[in-house]
C-alpha cells in the first residue's frame, strides 16, 4: 500500500548566496525529503534549482499525493509577480526569468519571492514573532536585508519585498559589491566578519562563527565584532525610526551568535534610539530553515504578490 500523506505536496526551495537547500513537504509541513547542493554564480544558478527540484521529485513515485505547487525564494530584488529574479550583486544575475521555465520542467504552479521576505514571513507565523503584530526581520549572512511583517502579511514596496538595509551606507572607505561605499555589508555581514578577521589576524576561518568563537579570549575578534555590532546598531536604529517595529528578529548566519549579538546590539540600539520606542531584538527561531518554511508556504499561498 502507498504511503499516504496530509494533504498534496509542494515542493519548497531556497536559493542562498552558498548554497541550495530543497524540500519536499507535506499539507502538514512535514518534511518527506530534503536536497541541498552548492549554488553556482550568475545565470547558471537556474539550471542549479531545476536540478535541486528534479532530485525532490524522484521521491514522489509510490506516494499516494500529487505535487500542487512550488516556492521558490531567491536573494536580492523579484518581480514575484512576472517570476523574474531582477537583482542579486552577491550571486551575480540580472533579470533571470525563473518562475515559468521552472513550472514548464516540473509540471506545476511555481511562484517566485525574495528569501528574506520568505523567511520573516515564516518567522511571523510559525517562528519568534508568533503573536506579535509589527516585525522587523533582518537577515544577516552572505549579505545583509530586512522585512516587515504586519498581522501575518509581508509589506511590499513599489519595487519589492524587502529592504536593502544592508547597502545603506555606514562606513566609508569599505567598497561594497554593489558599486556604492561603505555599506553595512561590508562589515556586518557574516562573510565580511570572517574576512575582516582574518585580514587582521592573520588567522584564516571559515565563518563568523569562528569569530565569535574567539570572543572570550582575541581581541581581535572583539575589535571586529564591536564594529560589527556598532554598524548594525546604525541601520536597526534607522528602522526604528522609520518604521518603529515593536520586534527585530535576527536571523541568518550571525543569528547563531545567540546573546553575544542580542545583548551588545540591543544596549547599542537603545543608545541611538531616544524619541521613540526602541524594538525588543531576538534571534530566529527556525534558524536556517525560515527561508525553505517560507517557501513551502508560498507554494500553498501567493503571500508575495498579494
């Protein structure tokens, strides 16, 4: 007899600046089968996914369920609504029709939204901001961007789900990927933690991870790591003021980090935050996984164009 599942499935992909993690899920949310491979640069990214939800379908055969969809979630800037990945400096594409070639190989409905979009909106529902109403999420790991989320539902702007915090500009005489100077990326991400630590120590690691690791006892890890914490202070700050989240939940690859990012960079954002009421900072919940969650939701709910 064939297994039987809750509900159809989706198929759920998350696209990030390292690598691509895929999931075949359940109208439960349980996951039947798990594929992740490394994500290669520019345009050959595309021909990655289709292989990731390739690998996902060989394991429908002998399930007794259909696959009613796809999500997939990408970084930089979508047009959710065309399918397109218009932007991402950090993996290298412009104007990458994604959502119908998928859709033609696959044989099902796929929607296309940006993965920290993805991710805050997981958060909200089914991570650290259940129960609140107004959440800031900010990503931090091969890059640096933020969402809002209010009542369950992703804010959207005229060109897309998220805000480029990371390429505000905060620190001079850092040149960015993106062209411009100075922005938070280039000393607040996860990956130029790793590297500014290195540059300085002479010591090579393989992620921020490491840095903070060192904490208790190199300073300079703590040197780096303060700078860090200062910088992200500027821009959450900026938020708050702008668009005064009762909750920032941090998530991505610094989010491991736990109190040692939460408590300097709350103290830090309090001390900038003086005319309105500073945000309470936690991490995420679901860790890595918010934007894969995201997707599966997406595949069931077009919570990106709506």
């Amino acid at each position: 007899m064939n297994p039987t599942h809750a509900g159809d499935l989706v198929i759920a992909i998350d696209v990030g600046g390292t690598s691509i993690k895929g999931e075949l899920v359940d109208g439960d949310g349980l996951v039947l089968t798990r594929v992740r491979q490394p994500t290669p640069k520019g345009d050959k990214t595309i021909g990655a996914i289709a292989e990731v939800g390739d690998a996902l379908l060989t394991h429908v055969a002998g399930l007794d369920a259909d696959v009613v969809g796809a999500g997939v979630v990408v970084p930089g800037l979508v047009d959710a609504a065309q399918g397109i990945a218009t932007y991402s400096s950090n993996i290298g594409w412009r104007d990458l029709v994604m959502a119908a070639p998928l859709s033609e190989r696959w044989g099902t409905p796929v929607r296309l939204a940006n993965d920290v979009a993805s991710a805050a909106v997981a958060e909200m529902r089914q991570g650290a901001g259940r129960g609140e109403t107004y959440v800031g999420f900010v990503v931090i790991g091969t890059g640096i961007a933020a969402a809002l989320v209010v009542d369950g539902r992703l804010v959207t702007g005229a060109h897309g789900e998220v805000t480029e915090i990371g390429h505000v500009p905060v620190r001079p005489g850092n040149p960015c990927a993106c062209g411009a100077d100075g922005c938070l990326e280039t000393v607040a991400s996860a990956s130029s933690i790793a590297r500014l630590y290195a540059a300085r120590s002479g010591v090579a690691v393989t992620g921020a991870a490491d840095v903070v690791a060192r904490l208790d006892s190199d300073p300079v890890a703590r040197e780096v790591w303060q700078e860090a914490i200062e910088a992200l202070a500027d821009a959450i700050s900026l938020l708050a003021l702008v668009a005064n989240p009762a909750l920032v939940v941090i998530g991505g690859g610094l989010g491991v980090a736990g109190d040692d990012l939460v408590a300097p960079l709350t103290a830090a954002v309090r001390a900038r935050t003086r005319v309105v009421e500073p945000p309470h900072i936690t991490v995420a919940e679901l860790g890595d996984r918010g934007g894969v969650v995201g997707a599966a939701l997406l595949a069931r709910e077009p919570w990106a164009t709506s």
